[in-house]
C-alpha cells in the first residue's frame, strides 16, 4: 500500500457533505449495480444472435479484458482522484497534471453519452416493466411460440401502451435518483443481485431441459470465423464499452465516492467478472431456447421477449418465476438507468447550483422526451431513417442512431482518451499514486496497456471500420 498522507496532496478536496461509500463492497454492489443491466440481459444475447455466435462472443471476451477492464480501472481512478462530477473531475485534474482544461470536454461528451442511451433505455426498461405485468397475470401459461411473438408484435406496434412504461420507468429512476445515489441502494442491489444470478442459473437449469442445449453451447462458444464482419468486430468492442458502463462517466462518478486505500485492480476485475458471466449465463438461458423451437437467432431487440417467455409458458411454476424475473431484470434495468442521470444531475447541483429535485426533474424529463422518439421507432416511425444521409445511418430508425452513435461511436471514443489521459497524461508516479500500485510489475504491465494495447486496440478496430 502506498503512503496514504501523500497521495491526498495529488486528489482534489472532497465534496462537503457527501459520504463516501461505506466500504469496498459497496462500490463493488453499485458498480456491477451500473453494470450489470439490459446491456447484459437483453443486448449481448441479440447483438450476438445477429452477428453469427462464437466468434462474435470470443472478441467480445477479448474486448473486456483488453480493452474494458483497462479502462474501467482508469476510470474508476480518475473519478476517485477528482471526487468531482465527472466534467469538474476532468477540469480538476488537468489543472493539477499541468493539462490543456479541454480535457474537461470529455466529461460533457459523457454526460451527453449517458443521456443518448438513457432514452432508449427507459424504453426496454418499459418493456421488462409490461413483461412483468404479463407474466404475472400468467399470460404465458401454456403460452405456444406464435402467440409469445404476437404478444410482443402487439406491444411493440401500441405507441400509447410504450409510452405509459416509458414514462413509469422515468419516473421511478428520477424518483431514486432525487433520494441521492447511495440511500437505500446499496440495500437493495446486495439482495435483489444475487437473486437476479440465482434466477438466471434456474434458467439455464430449464435450457439444459430442452433439445437445443447442445446446439445453444455450439453457437455460443465454438468460434465461426467466417461469420465475423468489421462491423460485428465494432459493434462487440461497442458493447465492452456499453456492458461495464464506460466512457460516459458513470463509473467515474461511482469512482468519486470509492475510500482511498483499496485496490482499483482487483475491484475493477470483480465488477467485469460478474458482469461477463452474467451475459454468459443469459445466452445459455435463451439460445437453448431458440434452436428447440426453431426461432431465429437474429431475430434482434425483440429476442429475450420473444424467447423467456416460451420457458415460463412450460416449466412449473412457470407463472412465479417469470414475474419474479421479469422483475428482477427491471431492478437491474433501473440500477443501470441511475447510473446514466446520476452525472448530469451532479453537475447541474454543482455547476448551477440547481437542487437535485429540480436538477432530476430537469434532466430527467428531457431524456423522458428524447425516448419519446424511441417508443415511435418501433411504430409509426419505423420507416423514418433520420440521418439517411450520413452513410453508417442509413435504414437506422431513431432508436437504432442513438444505439449505434453512442455504442459504437461515443463510448469508444471517450473511453480512448480516458484511457490515454491516465496512460500519457499522468505522470507514472501520479499514476502509481493513483492506482496505489508500487512500481513494480503489476503496474508497468497496466501501464503498458492503459498506453499501447488499449488504445491502439480501438483505433485499430475504427480505422478498420473506416475502409
Ligand atoms: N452497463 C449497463 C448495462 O449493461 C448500461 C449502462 C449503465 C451504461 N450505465 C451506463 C452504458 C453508462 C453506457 C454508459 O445494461
């Protein structure tokens, strides 16, 4: 351990008034709180259907440990040194490490991230929320696949209906996020986590039941290299970013509230652990799913909703168990959500001096408004292509241009200079200090990567895109 008394001369004062976190498995339980969401539920298992299996998952793996982890250490490192907002962080810290105050843009261009995925993702959240309703009023009982997919056709093609959930799931995250980040939610996510991860190995239980087990494990971890395009190369890095809540400054606010004295390394490997493995754990529940019943892998967002609920429709207790985890998967869609208002809010308190009622309600409601056009995209807009005129957009609905713009655009990209400002901009021993590492060979091999591996990774992969 390094000299506590010293590495205080390097971070900013902390925030009156504003506890730390209680200890290290608290931090741990609100970041894979942050991480752990439909990102890993609902969004690797359909981005992996549509982009052919194996391959697409063995980069994916490759991506997290190359290139998320790196970056969710540094970070969860700059957060903690800043104890900021994460646009006051950045302004922070450059002043202190001699650096242009531009930095600070990328703590806007991560609040700007956030908020872009929080208004589609309050529109899934919306979904989980109805799949709660249906399932407990067992409507999946002895349900067949043709009624499960007109179920949800139904719902997708009902704007008003969207828009009711939409507007709940809103509602309750800007509720939690008015009581401030750390009531109550430490409490909540140390119990309803583990059950989530509970209820997701009953489901794989059930999966291994069916005729398409096998062919669900070919799928999934027997690499096709021929089914691997650049785009599929992207999008997988996109999602590392997207499934440990990187770049937009999230984890950075999370980060600011972690105590001095413990291990960033091991911390940060823990939360991408539990997340991978989670992700894993839902393509072993709903692939078996999808090649017993003939369905199509690619069938895309629709594909848990199209699938889980075929499980509960046979199993015993079917009824029990899919309310209990349609519920569970919106506690961990709202954990997630928080963590996307948390740093406008923390900004418009600190900055403008704007109350977090206030401060919620604002940010809050005009995320609510931007979704608006997400509710629309799966309806009477799902012919409206936005941004046409920009070649990657083309055929994209508003709810695919905010997907593909901050996955595979924004996250990327801030999570390359996060990584490049703690790999080039921090001298090693502010770095050491930071990190708490003693410079020896676990830190010069992190260095390495925060400096060469990690970035040139995602360049390598852009550039590849471009041509
Ligand atoms: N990681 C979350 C998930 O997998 C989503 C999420 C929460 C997120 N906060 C974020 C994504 C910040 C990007 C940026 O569901």
């Amino acid at each position: 351990m390094s000299d506590t008394t010293q590495s205080t001369q390097t971070s900013a004062a902390g925030r009156a008034g504003n506890p730390l976190w209680s200890s290290r498995l608290a931090f741990i339980l609100a970041a894979t709180g942050s991480a752990v969401g439909l990102g890993n539920i609902w969004k690797f298992p359909y981005i992996t259907g549509e982009n052919g299996g194996g391959a697409f998952v063995l980069v994916y793996l490759l991506c997290i440990a190359l290139v998320g982890l790196p970056i969710l250490i540094a970070e969860v490192m700059l957060g903690r040194r800043g104890r900021q907002s994460p646009i006051q962080t950045m302004a922070t810290l450059a002043r202190l490490d001699g650096r242009s105050p531009h930095w600070a843009l990328l703590g806007w261009t991560g609040v700007l991230a956030g908020y872009l995925i929080l208004s589609f993702y309050a529109v899934i959240g919306g979904w989980s929320m109805a799949y709660v309703a249906k399932a407990a009023s067992g409507d999946f009982t002895g349900a067949s696949s043709d009624t499960i997919g007109a179920m949800f056709g139904g719902l997708l093609s009902d704007p008003g209906t969207l828009m009711l959930w939409h507007s709940l799931f809103m509602l309750i995250v800007i509720a939690i996020v008015v009581r401030g980040l750390k009531s109550g939610m430490e409490k909540a996510i140390n119990l309803l986590m583990p059950l989530l991860f509970l209820l997701l190995l009953v489901m794989v239980g059930y999966a291994m039941s069916t005729d398409g087990f096998g062919q669900a494990v070919t799928f999934l971890f027997l690499p096709d290299f021929s089914k691997l395009t650049t785009e599929a190369v992207l999008t997988a890095l996109g999602h590392a970013f997207f499934t440990l809540s990187l770049a937009s400054g999230a984890m950075m606010a999370y980060g600011s509230f972690l105590p001095k004295g413990y291990s960033l390394v091991s911390t940060a490997a823990t939360i991408a652990i539990v997340d991978t493995v989670v992700a894993l754990l839902a393509g072993l529940a709903i692939f078996p799913l999808v090649f017993a019943n003939g369905l199509e892998p690619a069938a895309g967002p629709g594909l848990i909703f199209q699938t889980l609920p075929l499980a509960f429709s046979n199993m015993a207790f079917g009824t029990l168990f899919g309310t209990l985890f349609f519920t569970l998967l919106l506690v961990a869609a709202i954990t997630s959500a928080i963590s996307m208002l948390e740093p406008a809010v923390e900004w418009l308190e600190e900055k403008k001096g704007i109350g977090r009622l206030k401060g919620a309600l604002l940010a809050g409601g005009s995320v609510w408004l931007l979704g608006i056009t997400t509710v629309l995209s799966f309806n009477h807009w799902s012919g409206l292509y936005p941004l046409a005129f920009i070649p990657v957009f083309e055929g994209k609905t508003f709810f695919d241009v905010f997907d593909y713009l901050t996955a595979n655009i924004m996250l990327p990209l801030g999570g390359l200079f996060m990584v490049t400002y703690a790999g080039w901009c921090m001298k090693p021993q502010a770095l050491a200090q930071a990190l708490e590492l003693h410079p020896a060979v676990l830190f010069n091999s992190l260095r390495f990567v925060m400096r060469f591996i990690a970035p040139l990774l995602v360049i390598i992969v852009f550039i590849n895109q471009l041509i």
